[in-house]
C-alpha cells in the first residue's frame, strides 16, 4: 500500500512540476468589452469591462440596459428569490459584488432573477483579470451549461461609482458592447481550437467534444468556401530532465520525455496511458496537414467526430487500428499521415509537436495556451462557454466589414438594421436603391454600384452617380420629361457629373422649366415677325403673305420670291438645253471622225475591186500576167 501511494505521489509531483514549468512563466491576456454610460449626463464615460470565460457574450453585438443594485445579497451568491426589474422598461444588468462564491455561481443566480447581463464589481484596485468557470464541481456542472447571459468584471472604482448613483434613484443606463471585442483586419477570418482527442477528463472534454460535432457544419461551410482558415492545435507538456528515465515519464511521454499527457485515468496500473493521447493528438494534427496539401482541410472535422464516435476511450476502443480505419474510410493517405507523425520512440524532436510547443506561448496580442479547450480568432482568446451560434457570431465578428458571408447574415444570427428607416441611409425609392448595406456587427451607409455605375457621396444624405452610362440609371438623377412625343432630358453622357438643363429650359438639372422666349423678347424681334412658344423651342412668322427667313430674322415678300425661282428655273432650264445640245454635237462629230478612219485604215489594207477597175497602169508600170499585150 504504501509503494503505491509512493508512486501515485511520485506521479502527482511529476504532473505538478510539469504544469508549473509551463505557467512560472505564462503570460495571461485578459479579453475585454467597452462598457458606456449613456445615462444620467454627468456619469456619461467609456470603460473597460473584462469579458468571463463562462456565459454567452454578444460578439458582434451590444446591450442597451439599466443598472439594477440588489438591496440584499449583494454577492449574489444565493438565490435572490424575486425577478429584479428597473424603473423603465430597459433589459436589466445587474450589479454584484466580488466575493464569497464562484463567478459563475452570481451569474447563474443573477440569470434566474431575471438578469440580461451582470457586472461583477472587483472588491480591490488590481487590473482586471478573466473570470473563470470552476474546473471541477458537482454544483457547478449543474448550471454551467445553462448559462447564456453574458457576465463581465468590471473595476472596483467603477463599481464604486454605479453603486453610489444606483442609491441615490438615478436611472443609470449603460450599453455594453462587444463589436470590437474580436480583430476584423481583413476579408478572412483565421482561427484555432486548441483541443484534445482524451475523453475522459470529465466536463470539459465532454465540451469541447459536443462542440466539434455541433460547429462541423459551420465550420466546413465557411472552410470551402474559402472564408476561414482554421488550424487544429494540441497542448503538450513535457517530462522534466530529472524524471525521464522514470516509469511515469515512460508511461505519459513520447520521444524520450519531449512531449507528454497526463494520464487519462489517472491511475498508472490500468487503462489507457498518457503517451496514447499524445500519440493520437499527433495523428490528428498529421491528418490536417495531409488533407489540407489536397485542399481538404475540413476533413479534420470528420476524422475527429467520427473517431469519438468509432473509438471512444470509455469503450475501450481507443486504438491505433480504429483509427486507421477511419482515415482509410476518409479516403486520406495512410501513408502520408504516418511519414507525417515520424518514431514516437526515437530520442530526436518531433517536428509537428515541436511546432506545437512554441504556437502554445502567446504572441502578439494573445496571450499563452493554458486551458482546455481554448478557441483563438484572429490572434484573440475567445471567452465563454463553445456553444455553436456563439462561436459563430464570434467568427462573424471577426470579418472586414461588407466581407461578411452568407452564413453571417442570417436573420437568426443577425439584425438587418437596414430594414428599420433604411439604416439612416440615403435611398431612392423610384429607382428601389439605396446605400444601406446590411453588415454582421450592425450596417455600413455606402453609395452603391448599380450596373457598373458607380454612385458618390457621404452615402448619408447623397449618392450621384458618376462616370459614363450613368444617364442610362434613373437618368442619372436629372430632370426628364416627355410631352407631345418630345423628351428632354438634363443629364448628358457627355459630362462624367452633373445635370444641365437643355436648350429652351431653365433651372439646376434636378428640376426644369420651359423657357418662353416670346414673353421674353429673346426671338422674333424683326418688324411684323410674329412669335409662337412651344414646349422646350418656339416658332417664329410673318404677317401678311411675307416669308420669314430664320438665319437673318426677317421677312421677305411671297410674290419676289416666286419671281426668283422661275428665273432661276429658267436658266436652269437653258443651261441644260445647251449642255444636251453640244453632247450631241459632239457625239456627232466623234462618229464622223471614227468612221474617216476607219475607212482611211481599210482603203490601205483591203483596195476596193471597184477601186482597181478605174485604176489605169501608167508606162512605167509594168503588167500584170492578166493583161494583153
């Protein structure tokens, strides 16, 4: 008996010099929400409240409420018995103090009294720090789970100065908000689990287990989509230098002492052994770097719910042979992912637990791994209890706005506050447009693009569209009217902004009017023109049987005109008589010429037999054989 109690006393030592190894030197971040007070006007101020790693906080969102002081059992650590409600009719947050029980404990009992939210005033000037759920309780495992209100510490200086308003009867309203709570940098969000494949350490594994297999559907839906990067991580601790030869370190330890679990059952004698947890942690992360060099990193959801399904430590199935089989059914590389895990047994690091050991230190603004399991998003802790749609408002937090995914803006996740006065946004109503875009963590006023044309302004008050096709869009904003089959409009392409009202009109572009050029002297001014407005022009006409002449603005007489044009027809008329007249002269002429030619050419090369009988030989020619002598 007592040799037993030796090693089981051996081994705790072993695990608590492990532990305090890791946490001498762990730096802790405390996750905080703005907390403003709205009401009354002089306590009107901005502080900091630390968000609890227990309840559901609103990520993305905020609370508007009053601030309720319990008269009695100010700690909230036993049940208030009553349903606490403020003077108007606003959620309540109630105020407790710090003390005498667990946080969690004031917030369940603050939930059942009818609380929206409580604010824990610390008892001492210290900096804040993160309020924790118990690891193990019997109470405590009865109401953790049921908690959904957020919970938050505040300083005690604060708290001071709520309580002392709360007594004196000012309506004290506050707006907690955590839509800043999470980093948004960019159009994707990169997020961790650091998490465990043990089973059996009681409530907290049964969490994080509950979770992946709730939060699979979400996750791979955001992962092949292209919208997250996630990244499985496992903590590992390691066997001190002077305990590596012991059973204990052999036991819990893979690669001589370098990376180790605790013991599953916490018993040496029996069950499973930590160094089997590290082993298969291994595979798990091996598994996620295979399947995600093939572009299939959601695979990981799947091998890791489908091995708590198949081989599950309280069945006893926890084994190396389950598990292949499972990646062998995911259709993964068994291969790969074993070159992946490397020797568990040989005395040399292991490069992916390596890596595991130094992401496990905080960086930047996230501090050190030291609970699980534990959610990272964008290099923040999450706080509060892995519950699907909490985590998945947190993740939806951490987008860029306008970036958000579909998945973020379902009506059961969010509130689309354009559809209440259009966000305060500017809007046409004519062409159904507007520059309210619905985002996760409220809306955004952006003046839209609408059939590639963009629109500019404050988005507020204004949006103009800009550049070429934009009369094409509602005429571009500008005035336009049709009468009598005519259409005027104040909107150019020629001009990339603006409206102009056309010729004949006057006014800004938004509106015209017909100007009337008579009434105004502007046309028709010569003596007996008579003048005649029409929509958007006029017309101008003479008295009597004159013609007006538009160019010179004048009137001149029918009857010289008529005169005009006969002479005119007439000379016309001479002309091309005689232009007729020479063509046929001269076509004449031409055939006269041709034929002397022609006849000239064919008396040289073919003589006429007529022509030879005129012809007389002369004494010098001599006779041809037909002659007589």
């Amino acid at each position: 008996m007592s040799l037993v109690n030796g090693r089981t006393l051996t081994s705790l030592l072993v695990a608590l010099t492990i532990i305090a190894m890791v946490v001498v030197d762990a730096r802790f971040v405390v996750e905080k929400e703005s907390i403003r007070v709205l009401n009354p006007e002089e306590m009107r101020s901005k502080h900091d409240g630390s968000i609890a790693n227990f309840g559901l906080p609103d990520y993305g969102g905020f609370l508007i409420g009053a601030v309720v002081y319990p008269d009695s059992k100010t700690d909230g650590c036993s049940a208030f018995g009553k349903t606490f409600k403020p003077k108007f009719p606003r959620p309540t947050i109630l105020l407790l103090d710090r003390g005498g029980c667990y946080f969690a404990l004031k917030a369940w009992n603050a939930q059942q009294a009818g609380a929206a939210a409580v604010l824990v005033a610390d008892n001492k000037d210290e900096p804040l720090l993160t309020m924790d759920s118990p690891e193990e309780s019997r109470d405590a495992d009865g109401f953790i789970e049921k908690l959904t209100i957020p919970s938050v510490l505040i300083e005690k200086s604060f708290g001071d100065s709520l309580r002392e308003g709360f007594k004196k009867g000012k309506d004290i309203v506050l707006k907690l908000d955590w839509r800043e709570s999470v980093p948004h940098p960019d159009q994707r969000v990169e997020y961790e689990l650091w998490t465990n494949s043990n089973d059996e350490c009681g409530a907290r594994c049964d969490e994080q287990m509950d979770f992946v297999k709730n939060f699979k559907g979400h996750a791979q839906i955001l992962e092949k989509g292209g919208f997250t990067a996630f990244t499985p991580h496992y903590i590992t601790w390691f066997c001190p230098f002077q305990f590596i030869n012991s059973p204990q370190c052999k036991s819990q330890c893979i690669n001589h002492g370098r990376y180790c679990a605790p013991d599953p059952e916490h018993n040496f004698r029996e069950g499973y052994e930590g160094k089997d947890v590290v082993f298969e942690n291994l595979r798990q992360l091996c598994v996620h770097r295979v399947a995600n060099e093939s572009s299939r990193s959601w695979v990981w959801w799947d091998y890791v719910t489908d091995f708590h399904a198949r081989c599950s430590m309280k069945e006893k199935k926890y084994s190396i042979e389950c598990a292949e089989n499972v990646i062998k059914s995911l259709n993964l590389p068994i291969e790969k992912v074993k070159k992946c895990m490397g020797d568990p047994e040989a005395d040399t690091d292991n490069e992916v637990l390596k890596i595991e050991q130094v992401v496990q230190l905080g960086r930047g603004e996230r501090g050190d791994v030291t609970i699980l399991p534990t959610l990272v998003i964008n290099n923040a802790q999450y706080r509060g209890r892995l519950e699907r749609t909490a985590v998945l408002k947190a993740i939806c937090a951490g987008f860029n706005e306008t970036s958000d995914p579909p998945i973020c803006l379902n009506t059961g996740l969010e509130t689309n506050e354009c559809l209440e006065n259009n966000g305060g946004c500017w809007q046409d109503t004519r062409a159904n447009m507007t520059a309210c875009k619905d985002t996760f963590r409220g809306r955004i006023c952006e003046c839209p693009i609408v059939k590639g044309v963009q629109y500019k302004g404050d988005g507020y008050t204004s949006c103009t569209p800009y550049g070429p096709a934009r009369c094409t869009i509602n005429n571009g904003g500008c005035w336009s009217d049709t009468r009598n089959g005519k259409t005027f409009s104040a909107c150019s392409d020629s001009m990339s902004t603006g409206c102009k009202c056309p010729q004949g009109f006057t006014g800004d572009g938004l509106t015209c009017e017909d100007i009337n050029e008579c009434k105004e002297s502007l046309v028709c001014q010569c003596s007996g023109c008579k003048c005649k407005n029409t929509w958007g022009g006029h017309t101008c006409s003479c008295s009597s049987d004159k013609l007006y002449i538009n160019d010179q603005d004048t009137c001149i007489e029918r009857n010289g005109s008529k005169t005009a044009w006969w002479l005119t027809l007439l000379i016309l008329a001479i002309v091309t008589v005689a232009g007729l007249a020479g063509y046929l002269f001269y076509k004449y002429r031409f055939r006269s010429y041709m034929d002397s030619e022609i006849m000239t050419i064919m008396s040289q090369y073919m003589p006429l037999e007529s022509q030879r009988a005129r012809e007389v030989p002369s004494e010098a020619e001599p006779f041809t054989h037909n002659s007589n002598a």
